[in-house]
C-alpha cells in the first residue's frame, strides 16, 4: 500500500498523454484514476480511512465500496463520521445513496444539520427524499427546528421544509405545531406557488378524519 501512495503522488491529477513507444496507436493516457482500484486493493488490514485522501481518483462503485468498508467498522472515528456525512452529497448517486444507508441509524449533530439541510437545495430526488428520510428520523423539536431554517433558504429547501412539516402533521407528530409555522409562512411570503399551496392546504387538513365509503364519506356513523 506504502508503495502505491508514493506512486499516487508522483503521478499527475489530469490525464497526461505518454508519448508513443513505437506506433502512434500505442500512445496511452496516465493519471492518479488508474491506481484506486489498486490501491483498495492492496488496503488489507489497513483503516479504511486510508482511503479518504485518494477518493476522487476512483470511480464511483469503488467510491461506493469504501463507504461501505467505513461503515462496518466497529467504532467510528470522528473522521469516519463527518466523511460519511460529507459523502451524503456525492455527485454519484450510487456513492451518496451508500452513505445515506450507511447513516441509517445516525442523527445528525451539530454542523450535520446544515449540512444536511444545504443539500436539499438540489433537485435531484433521490438526495432529497434520503435526507428527508433522515431528518424525519430525529425529535420533533430538531424536525420542526430544521423545517423552520429551511423556510429561510432558496426555493428549494423552502418545498423541503413544507414537506417536512406535511409528513409531521399527516403522522400526527406536534401537528398544531405545523400548522402554527405553516400559517406564520404563509403571512410572511408575498407570492405562494401551485406547489406551496398543495403542501399548505394538506398541512391544514392533516387532522381531519379520512373519509372512505365505510361511513359513507362522512355521511353516517359505521359503528351506529
């Protein structure tokens, strides 16, 4: 492994182009992404935050699989810890949904939480329904605290924490509580969107009973 770090460093960050030994088609490529896949290789009994520093010159399954050989370690390091978080962002999917699988058990503490809550300022689905997942985990208190911070943020956290506040209320968790800081968002926004408007009135209406047709959609008392 001690050797393969040296060579890691020697070799450059970019692609380089090797001149041609012979032929002109037997001119190669070299750069640091030829060596991860080694490198874990050759990890062995080694702490899996080894790996850490050489992330990003390998692809994103063998990415993927140092998050997993973190994840089963048995004590986890404060490093451990705020890399498995940080990867929770990843650009690849297949990375990022690893991390999340391996936080499952995790709340977040401290600066976790805005690190959490700033990914929810993408759109991409899968990211935001994972860290939604994840803060719906914890109190109450943290969940309504963090849906309030991101009524503050862009548009896109602002539909996180309306969606937040709608999973709350809809599992009868502080629904009052929702409500409240629905309605102090709704006075405070100049303009509502088709979206925000949909998540507001289903809010509002998470403590009214269910109809179905066992008590005629309202209209009788099935039990007599």
């Amino acid at each position: 492994f001690a050797a393969l770090e040296a060579l890691y460093q020697r070799l450059p960050e970019k692609p380089q182009k090797l001149a041609a030994i012979v032929w002109p088609w037997t001119e190669r490529k070299i750069d640091r992404s030829m060596l991860g896949g080694q490198l874990l290789e050759a990890l062995g009994d080694l702490p899996p935050t080894k790996m850490l520093p050489y992330l990003k010159g390998m692809s994103a399954w063998q990415q993927a699989d140092v998050v997993r050989q973190l994840a089963a370690q048995k004590k986890w390091g404060k490093l451990t810890r705020a890399s498995l978080f940080g990867l929770c962002g990843h650009a690849s999917a297949d990375v990022r949904s690893a991390a999340f699988r391996a936080l499952e058990k995790q709340q977040p503490q401290g600066d976790e939480w805005s690190l959490i809550e700033g990914f929810l300022s993408r759109k991409a689905a899968d990211i935001r329904k994972q860290a939604l997942d994840m803060l719906l985990k914890c109190r109450d208190t943290d969940v309504l605290a963090s849906a309030e911070r991101l009524l503050a943020g862009d548009v896109n956290q602002r539909a996180a924490g309306l969606e937040l506040l709608r999973q709350m209320a809809e599992a009868k968790r502080a629904g009052s509580k929702c409500k409240q800081i629905a309605v102090l968002y709704a006075a405070g926004r100049k303009q509502i969107t088709a979206e925000e408007q949909t998540q507001l009135a289903a809010i509002g209406d998470a403590d009214r009973p269910q109809l179905s047709l066992d008590d005629a959609l309202g209209l009788m008392n099935p039990n007599g």
